[in-house]
C-alpha cells in the first residue's frame, strides 16, 4: 500500500517539472503553462464523487487496480502527445493521469486506515503519508536529470533550423518527455498486476463507514455535513492550501532562473525543487512529534503564519536570501493537509463520509489558483505574483486559530 503512495506522489510532483519544459517547448506564457495544473486537479473534482460510487462497486482492491490502470494509459498518453507536438493532448494526457491517481486516493486512503487496529490508524496513515513526500522529494530531481537535460530552444533559434535539424530537435525534445513516462506507465502496470495476483484483507465500504462513525467525537446534529461551519471553512482551508502549495512549486523553477534570485538553468533549478518537496516529508515526521505535546490547530497557526512571512520575504527579497525562503516554504507546509483534515471531519458523525468527499473536491484548488497566479505573473512579475500564497497562509493561520472550532453541542 506504500508503494501506491509513493508513485502518485512521484508524479504528482513531475509536474512542477514538465511545466517549464513544455512552456520553453510551445513558448507559453504562465498563464497558458498553468492549465497543466488547472487540467491536473480539475480531474480531482469532477472524478472524486464517482470514483466513491465504483469503489463502493468494486470494493477497496478493485479500485487500487483500476486507477493504477487508467494512471498507466494516462502516461501512455504522453507518447502521442510528445510525438504530435500537441499541447491541447497533453493537457488531455494530464487529466486522465490525475483521474486515476484521484481514483487510488479514494480507495487507498481509507483502506490504510482501516486495514488494522483503530488506535494505530493515524501512525499508519503517518507512514504512508511520508513516503508519499519521499515520492515528491525524488521526482524534482530525477525529472530534472531525464527531462530538462535536452536544452530548449528559444521561438529565434527554432526559426534558424532547417527541415532537418528541426525534425531532429523535435524527436529530442519528444523523446526527453516520452522515455520517462514509458517508463512510468510500465511501473504502474507491474503494481497492478501485482495487487490483481495478492491476497489483501476484504473489507467492505459498509464496514469502513461503520469504523469510522464508531471513533467521532459525538453523532451528527444536522441533516447534511453541509451544516457543519466547521467543515465548510475547512474545506475552504484546503482549496486554499493545495492551491497555495501547487502555485509555489510549479513556479520555482522558472523563479530560481530569474536573473535578480539564483539565475539558474531549468535543469539546476529542478534539482532545488526537491528542497521545498523535502522539507515536507521532514516536516511531516517533526510535526507528528509536536502535536502529541501541542495542540493541532495551534500548530497549524503557527506553521500557517511562518510561511506566510517567508513568501513575503521572498517577495520583497532578492538573490539567495528570496530563493531560501520560498523553499523553506515546504517545511511549513507540511503538517497543513492531514491538520486541516481531521480537524474539518471531527465531530460530524454519520455525515463523515459525505464531509470527506467534500474535502477531497476541494482539492480543485489547485487547478484554480495556480492558473490565477499565471495571470498576475503576466502581468506584474512572477516574484510580485506570490502574494497568492500569502493570502492562502493568512486563512490557513485563521482556521487554526479560530475556524476549526466545532458547534456547541
């Protein structure tokens, strides 16, 4: 079950990679390279809500496989759209990846946590959860090496080639995206057939959603987890937070290149990409040990409002001092997601279920946002157009402070 968080994590984050390359590729501005996140995370919302339904049909197993299986024709996807020199069937490409990764959230995360004793639930979850910040650690790097190695040309240079030399260019440059995602798509077909041929423990969703209303604070008080204020500013928390986190990391790159930060080549830039990934697999082991001492939702004030203040040093900053704290960034983040989750869904009984569909599709937040911040650096600069982030972590720092809390009883 590890493995499967691991791989999404893996390419989930090969894209903060692909954008710059298929931005210098079809010479883009932010705002159109943005779609590729806004075509990525839009899968989580329009596919969250049925992927429910067929897990419920197919149960926990089935559904692991089946989003393993369509995950690998989305890498396949990319063979065509590198070969075609397509960015409308990349965007394409996107979207049927991230639905199946969406289709392995829902089944695999409440398997994990129920598959064993209710009381050890959390470190589980924990565990899977840091090698899912490993996968986003190693794939800045590892992409950095595969698929920025080929140089891009600028719109100038490509106008000087002739037939020949831009045929061959264009199967480089093809070749540097299709390999890597060959690759990958094989990957997630082994794992398939692996979990089709393994045993794993049958356990029905009516089992699961009777475990879950078992551990909650006290039942539900409202017809719908709609009524639940504590849960609709929470899932506000993480459309802002997946957004916040997503526009940072698809924009360092790009960033650490400015001449005025670290003037840096795609592929170095790439390689520091794996520090704002990193500090959020570290944060996540630190931050389980805090807040068995310290109360969630102050931790998450206190880790909302330091990265708040580190993006708008980076804003104001210049040279190294700006390109350290914008990946400083990533240790804060860390503790954010699974905080601002267990702190939306306590309390809301049998309306647990519905409460966390509502959360998982507010991860659409990271299709919105980024392609917003695109807009801005448009317009008025890539470092200027970070003050998203910042309004991000200020709400971020509101619902731990205040927010979170539940109705009286």
């Amino acid at each position: 079950m590890t493995s499967l968080f691991f791989i999404w994590g893996f390419i989930t984050c090969l894209n903060d990679i692909l954008i710059p390359h298929l931005k210098s590729v079809f010479t883009l501005n932010y705002t159109q390279a943005m779609l590729i996140q806004f075509c990525f995370f839009t899968a989580y919302f329009v596919v969250s809500v049925p992927s429910g339904y067929l897990v419920e049909k197919i149960d926990y197993k089935g559904g692991i496989i089946a989003g393993l299986a369509i995950a690998g024709i989305g890498c396949l996807l990319f063979y065509p759209a590198a070969g075609s020199h397509s960015y409308p069937l990349f965007l394409g490409a996107f979207f049927v990846l991230a639905s199946g990764i969406t289709l392995l959230q829902v089944a695999a995360n409440p398997y994990v946590t129920i598959l064993g004793k209710p009381e050890t639930a959390s470190s589980r979850l924990t565990m899977t959860q840091a090698f899912n910040s490993l996968g986003t650690t190693i794939a800045p790097y590892l992409g950095a090496l595969f698929i920025l190695d080929t140089a891009v040309k600028t719109a100038d240079e490509i106008k000087l080639l002739n037939a020949d030399e831009l045929s061959a260019y264009q199967a480089a440059q093809a070749a540097a995206v299709q390999n890597p995602y060959l690759l990958l798509a094989a990957v997630l077909c082994f794992i398939a057939v692996i979990f089709a041929l393994i045993k794993l423990p049958k356990i029905e969703t009516a089992e699961a959603q009777i475990s879950i209303a078992e551990n909650v604070a006290f039942d539900a008080v409202h017809d719908s987890a709609w009524g639940y204020k504590h849960l609709v500013l929470g899932a506000i928390g993480i459309f802002v937070y997946v957004g916040g986190e997503v526009s940072i990391g698809s924009f360092l790159i790009n960033f650490l290149g400015e001449p005025s930060i670290a003037g840096l080549e795609e592929k170095d830039a790439g390689k520091y990409v794996s520090f704002y990934w990193g500090g959020a697999m570290v944060g996540r082991f630190i931050g389980a040990g805090v807040m068995q001492k310290i109360q969630p939702n102050k931790v998450l004030t206190f880790n909302a409002v330091t990265a708040a203040l580190l993006v708008l040093m980076t804003m104001l900053g210049s040279g190294h001092v700006a390109m350290w704290t914008i990946l400083a960034v990533g240790l804060f983040n860390s503790i954010m997601f699974p905080t601002i989750f267990s702190l939306a869904v306590k309390g809301l009984g049998k309306h647990t279920g519905q409460g966390s569909g509502i959360l998982c599709a507010a991860i659409v937040g990271g299709a919105i946002l980024p392609v917003m911040q695109g807009v801005f650096a448009d317009h008025i600069g890539i470092q200027q157009a970070f003050f998203i982030p910042v309004l991000c972590y200020c709400y971020i720092a509101y619902y731990g402070w205040r927010g979170y809390k539940l109705p009286a009883a």
